[in-house]
C-alpha cells in the first residue's frame, strides 16, 4: 500500500457523516510536506495556484508549468 493515497489527497469534497472519518479526511486535505533541508528543484514540475494574482505571481519568479486550481486552497 503507498504511503500516500492520490485520491484522498486530492479529493474536493471531504465533508462526511462520521466526525471522526471526516477529520482524518480534513487532516489529510490540509497536511503540509514538511522538508528538513532542501528538496532539489529538478523534482519540481509544475504547480498550482489559487487565482490569476497568483498566477501572475507565479509567472514572473517561474517558467514551470502552473494552472489555476482555487478549488485545492480554502
């Protein structure tokens, strides 16, 4: 079993019946990678942001791959 599940992850909607179930949904949906040192840039493929401030934010520090996905922030 991977230690990372891309569809919990990722899921847009993780409001459930069971509070305990829907707190390990929320802890997973708002856990953050934490990173002792470094991780190196060529692992980094693309990103997404919240809006188009965002993005054009994004744009001029970045040439990588970047979409607008304001449904993954809140």
């Amino acid at each position: 079993m991977p230690l990372l599940n891309k569809d919990e992850i990722y899921a847009t909607f993780w409001l459930n019946d069971d509070f305990y179930e829907q707190n390990r949904r929320k802890g997973i949906k708002c856990a953050e990678v934490l990173v002792p040192r470094c991780v190196n840039c060529s692992y980094i493929i693309g990103a997404y942001v919240a809006n188009t401030i965002a993005l054009n934010n994004f744009r001029q520090i970045s040439t990588l791959p970047v979409e607008i996905k304001g449904n993954m922030f809140f």
